[in-house]
C-alpha cells in the first residue's frame, strides 16, 4: 500500500474556526470513518482518536452539518489556527494496517480457544418464555456455551442477533460477566446494537452496561446516547471507570487491534458478528487470550475485500499479508495447516467457504422472519441449499418494468431509464417518509442516479452492493442494469453472493428497477427468476 499510495484519501476542508476547546473543521461531504484520520501540516502529523490522551483528539462529529471538533491545548490551537489554510485532514487506511502489522510483531501466542465458556445457564428456561426460541435457536445457544470455538450461520432474518446472541448476551448481563462484541465496520456493529439493545430493553434486561467504543454515528448517538462512549465537556469523565463498569463492551475489530488496554481486559467471551465479511488476520488475534470466541454471519453474502493479487501476497515479505483474503470462517483450518504457513499454498485453492465452513461446530439456522415464501423458496433454490424457510405470506416483491419507455443511449454500465424510475420511485418514498434505499451493482449507475437527482446525495440512499453491507433498510430499490460476470451473474458465485447481500438488504419489500424482457431472455439466472415471479409494480403509499 506504500508503494502504490493507496488507501489514503484527502478530505475536503470547506472552513476552519476555533473555539474553546480547539478547532472546528467544517467539511465537505460526510466522512466514511472517524476511525483512521490524520491532520496534516507542512510539516508534521497528528493521528487523531477519540480516546487518546496525545495532544489533540476528537471531541465530536455532527454527521447533519458534517463538522468535526477537535479539542487540543490552546498553544497548539493558535499555532495551528495561524496556518489553517495549509491544513489537510487525511482518511489513511494504511494507520489501520499498521495496527494489524503491529499486534503481529509484538509476537503473542495464538492459539484455537480451548476452554468452552465457564458459564453454564439454564438454556431450558427459555422455553418459558411468551415467545420463546425455537429449536434450531435452542441449539445454537446451547453450542455456544458448550464450544470453545463454533459457528452461528443463518440467512437475514434467522434470529442469529435478535434471538441467539440477545439471549447469549441476556445470560452474560444477568451473571455480571464481561464479554466483547466486534464487527468488521461501523455499520455492521451499530446495526448489530440497534437490535440487541432494543429487544434486550424488550425482554426487562438492563441495557445501561453496553459500551460502544469509538465515533458514533449521528443516529446512533441520538437513539442510544448512555450506550455512546462520547467525550464531552466535560473533561472529568473517568474513561478508565466507563471500561470497568461496562458488561458489554462493542467495538470494530480495528478498535480492538489498536487499543492495547482493551487487551487487558478479562473478557470472558469474544462474539464476531459478519463474521464471513471480517478478514482472518484481523480476528486471529483474539486466539491470543484463549477465551470462547463464537462467529455469526452468512458465508453466502460477501467475503472480505483484497485489492492485492495472488502474485503480491506470494511476493509479500510479510507472510502474515496472505491473510487478508481470507475470512474469519478458516481460523480453525489455519490452526490445522499453521506448521505449512509459511509454505506458498497456504489454505488449498479457494478463500471463499462456499457450501460448508471449514469449522466443526456449526449450527445453521433454516428458518427465516424476513422473507416470504416466495423469495425463500428461489434463495434456498439458488443460494444457500439447506431447506431455508420463510414465513407463510409472500415477500413484497415488484418489478417497474421500463422495457416500453423510449431507448436512449446506450451508457457504459449504466441505464438512464432505471436511473430515472428510480429517482420517481424515490420521490414516493421520501415523500411518504419511507425508510428505502436505492442498491446497483455497478458505480457508474449510482453515479448517474445522483446525477438525476442530486437531492439524493443529501439523503444518503444510494448505495452500491458492496457499501451497502452492513446496513438494514425496509424497502430496496434494485437497478441491476446489465447481466455483468463479476458483479450480477449467478453463474459467478461470487456475483450471486452479492445479489444476496443486495436483497437481504430488505426488512418490508423488493422493488426491480428494469427491462423485465431483457432479464427474462437470460437463462438460469437468479435474477430471471426473481423478475419473473415478481409482481408489476403499484403505488405502495
């Protein structure tokens, strides 16, 4: 990455002011993390983090008008003031690199868990209750109090957090037990929470104990604010304490790998959620503390994302690099291969776990709350292959159809037809206030939606696939624009893990934004099938 430069964007800095505690950057679109930036000067930089006791550090951010506040002695805030329009504000993913290079060669024992959980509830309870979890859910806890090490794999809408990790944390909680919960990115962890602290406040458990490290979103700080781990005026605030006092202490793995006091802490179960979505060289190092580590995640949505080619990871003198193209799901096999790490084939031929996972204790749930039977059905027909369920009703599932409007020009990519149908689509659905997004493939499509109607930018709703990880919306727009190979084609599975990252996207409804005759010419496609039980759209508000 330092030798192509990547990974390192500069931020546009719209002003800069200064105030009490430091200064204030007004900046010029929303920032992707608050996790990994850097303020630059002509001549030195400052990283700067939220909790940290450098110099200067991050007092807040407003998503809504996009300032960032840092808080810094008044000397340095003078000093910097004085050059402010040398300033630079750099998003560098290469310091998250960094952090993973650093816990490695600090040289820690790592080891597959070996201990199962010492704490053993009464699982049988649960039966009791007024909704209580089905069996498949029953196992799942069970196996995660009996297994050092194991796997809760279930499609969207299974119960994986809603049901089996909210009861794994609820038994936590009522022991007084301190466990961690990490996700690969912030969407993923603050979706994750929004579940568990709502239906945990739900079922009469307290939910005061749960800290979530690092920069909130703005949503996320307005609806769980005691839950936020936020610097505020006050600087008396004894963070040290807000650690100690936490049950339930939530973090990015990239927090975790960079914050050394974390790794003091006796935690007494580490939980991964998108667990197929986290990269192996980044949970590894939770087998450093021999504590029960339990994964939850789909394998059949999108793998971790490498940019290096097979020929760059072979040439790499950090032979630790290789493990970036793989997912968490192999820990238990590289513990298995660790003696031939350093060989050139380091797993076999492929790093996605495509039917089963290479793990012994798996516990798969087939049932699912978010799809119909409809959409169950062609899922389980094409993806996962293990009787998936859906509920006894038929997901909303529509196609506008624009294979009668006029041609237009033929765009790389992109279709000016579906992007405006979109753009009309979406004004129905802000204007009934709706929670939607707009899902595409392919960037040049988003781009030119955004083109259509810049308004949209404002609202944060169109995504492509792969951005859209992580996050939950009632209703999904889809543009599928073209049958694409790498991106669309469910011949690829990759490209059809993607779809199926799309879709799962949908708490409510599907809606296909497309040439319903040209999807229907192409043959056992996912997409084809899906067009062709979908319904011809009508107005839903």
């Amino acid at each position: 990455m330092q030798t192509y430069d990547k990974g390192l964007e500069i931020v546009k800095i719209r002003n800069i002011s200064k105030d009490i505690f430091g200064l204030s950057l007004q900046l010029e679109y929303k920032l992707k993390s608050t996790e990994s930036l850097i303020l630059r000067t002509p001549t030195e930089e400052f990283i700067l983090e939220k909790e940290s006791e450098e110099a200067m550090s991050i007092l807040s951010y407003d998503e809504k008008s996009k300032v960032l506040s840092l808080s810094m002695e008044e000397r340095l805030c003078k000093k910097l003031f004085a050059q402010k329009e040398s300033l630079q504000l750099i998003s560098d993913l290469k310091f998250l690199v960094v952090n993973v290079m650093n816990f490695y060669l600090q040289e820690h024992t790592l080891k597959l868990p070996t201990i199962p959980p010492l704490l053993k509830p009464d699982i049988e309870s649960l039966k009791d209750l007024p909704t209580p979890p089905h069996l498949e859910q029953l196992n799942a806890l069970k196996g995660i109090f009996e297994s050092p090490f194991c796997y809760v794999w279930g499609a969207a809408g299974s119960g994986k957090t809603k049901v089996v990790l909210l009861h794994a944390l609820a038994f936590y909680l009522k022991a007084n037990c301190k466990v961690a919960i990490l996700a690969p990115t912030n969407n993923a962890l603050e979706q994750c929470l929004t579940t568990l602290i709502a239906n945990l406040d739900a079922i009469g458990i307290e939910t005061c104990k749960i800290l979530r490290l690092g920069t909130p979103s703005q949503r996320f700080a307005e609806n769980f604010p005691k839950n936020c781990d936020l610097l505020l005026e006050n600087k008396a605030i004894d963070y040290k304490k807000s650690l100690q006092d936490s049950l339930v202490i939530a973090m990015t793995l990239d927090t975790f790998l960079r914050r050394n006091d974390l790794h003091t802490i006796d935690f007494k179960h580490f939980f991964i959620d998108e667990a197929g979505f986290a990269p192996l060289i980044k949970t590894l190092p939770l087998c450093a503390f021999n504590k029960p580590i339990t994964l939850l995640g789909d394998h059949k949505q999108l793998q971790p994302v490498c940019i290096l080619s097979s020929a760059h990871l072979k040439e790499s003198q950090w032979k630790p690099s290789r493990l970036w193209q793989y997912s968490s799901l192999f820990m238990e096999k590289f513990f298995k291969i660790q003696r031939n790490f350093e060989e050139e084939n380091l797993f076999l031929d492929s790093t996605s776990p495509s039917e089963n996972p290479p793990i012994s204790q798996v516990f798969t749930l087939t049932q699912t709350y978010r799809y119909g039977n409809n959409l169950a059905h062609l899922l389980n027909t094409y993806i996962y292959k293990n009787n998936l369920q859906g509920l006894n009703t038929k997901t909303y599932l529509h196609c506008l159809d624009i294979s009668q409007m006029p041609k237009t020009q033929p765009l790389d990519k992109a279709n000016y037809n579906e992007a405006l149908q979109c753009c009309n689509l979406a004004r129905e659905f802000l204007n009934a206030h709706q929670d939607f997004a707009i899902l595409t493939p392919f960037v040049n499509q988003r781009q030119l939606i955004l083109k259509t109607m810049p308004a949209l930018y404002k609202e944060e709703c169109v995504w492509t696939i792969h951005s859209s990880q992580g996050q939950e919306f009632d209703y999904v727009l889809f543009s599928p624009v073209i049958l694409h190979y790498h991106l669309n084609d469910s011949s690829n599975q990759k490209a059809l893990f993607a779809l199926n990252v799309a879709f799962s996207r949908a708490k409510k409804g599907i809606i296909l934004i497309c040439d319903k005759t040209y999807w229907l010419r192409q043959k056992n496609q996912f997409l084809s099938q899906l067009v062709q039980i979908a319904k011809p759209y009508n107005k839903i508000f």
